[in-house]
C-alpha cells in the first residue's frame, strides 16, 4: 500500500550549509582560509560516506562545511555523497578547491523530498558524533542539476553543529547559480520555495556562487 502524501502548504526550508570540496581537507581549510580569513573548526568523521570535515559558522543554524574523502577510512559500501566518487568531480578538485553545492534544512523532509519533483533519492539517517540528522543522498552520490537543487536535510537533535562554532561575523549575503537548461533548475527551486534564495542564470556550464560577508569584507566563493 503507498505512502499517503500529506505536504500541506509549500515547503518552509532555511539555508542550512554551503558545501565546498576539496582534495584534502587541509588543502579545503587553507582555501577557505585564504579567501575568508576564517580558519575552520574541525568537525568529524562521516564513517558511512568514507569523509570527514571542518566547519566556519555562518550565524545562527548556518555554516559552511569543508569536506574531502578521509585517507583513514574504509571505502564505503555506496558512492560518497555530493559526487565525490564522480570522475568529473575528481578532476575538478584536482584543480583545486571548489564551491559546489548547498544543503536546506526542512522540518519535514519526506514531504519536500517528495514535493520538489526532483530526483533526490534515498532519505537517509547519518551520525557524527553526537548528531544525528536525515538527508537526501541519491544511490550513485550525484548531485542533481549539478549542484544548484539543494540536498534536503532534517536534524534530528536539538543541538545544531553551528551552535558550536565561534562567530567570527561570517555571513551568507547571496547565492547565485548558473546552468545550461536552467528552466527546470529555476521550476523545482520554484516547488522548493526558493525562487528568491537562488536565482539560476544561463551559462556554458553548472556553477554555484556564493556571496559572503566576511572580516576581509565582501567575498565571492
């Protein structure tokens, strides 16, 4: 028997991180470093993906993530997420450090998983440390449009990892994206209710951007 469908009203998401790749996570600290003036704070392992990370707080309930696949760990059963596994993504973080995608935070993840219309895949219970959350992990690990659909997310303590960070007056100003097809990128945000968080331009090829206040001042990632 199937699931009743129960989403009333659109989706209610918030930015919950940004999430820039790198080969190494020293290498993916010392970019962000370079260009926010913040050192990031590490974070932990994801035993599951076979990753770790190290976070910059971005105000309350927001934070950029460094990840990189962790040397240490076993090779995991399924793709990494956020196509770390990908050899296209590979080559990419060969070249260096990259911005490339963006996580919403939602207090009913099945419902917008199921409302956006986009293939986000499996809703998956993850760990680190003392959090726990679900995600949205397609079974290949890709990132769908690219990057520019966010991944869902729905924390399932009460503490939030950004509650942790030191506030060292980073903050989001805006996101931008780009995409060669970007009519059914700007429709799914459209189901997501982010039209006015992310607004997705013509371009050659898939791109996120972000812009960040930061110590240094205004900083495009």
């Amino acid at each position: 028997m199937s699931a009743v469908f129960r989403h009333r009203g659109p989706p209610d998401l918030a930015l919950d991180h940004l999430v820039v790749a790198a080969q190494s996570l020293e290498t993916g600290v010392s970019w962000v470093e370079e260009r926010v003036g913040v050192r990031a704070t590490p974070g932990g392992k994801h035993v599951a993906m076979g990753t770790h990370n190290a976070l910059v707080g971005l105000g309350p309930r927001c934070y950029l993530e460094v990840i990189a696949v962790d040397p240490s760990a076993a090779a995991p059963a399924r793709p990494r997420w956020f196509d770390l596994d990908e050899p296209r993504m590979r080559a990419r973080l060969a070249e260096g450090p990259a911005l490339i995608h963006f996580v919403e935070r939602t207090r009913h993840i099945d419902d917008d998983a199921q409302a956006c219309g986009a293939d986000l895949g499996e809703i998956l219970t993850m760990q680190r440390g003392e959090f726990t959350w679900r995600i949205t992990v397609p079974p290949d690990g890709h990132l769908e449009a690219r990057g520019l659909v966010p991944t869902l997310i729905q924390w399932s303590t009460p503490e939030h990892p950004a509650d942790r960070l030191p506030d060292r007056g980073v903050r989001v100003v805006a996101l931008a994206g780009e995409h060669p097809d970007p009519a059914p990128v700007r429709a799914t945000l459209a189901k997501l209710g982010l039209s006015d968080a992310l607004k997705v331009t013509y371009g050659q090829s898939p791109r996120l951007a972000a812009m960040l206040r930061t110590p240094r001042g205004v900083v495009t990632l």
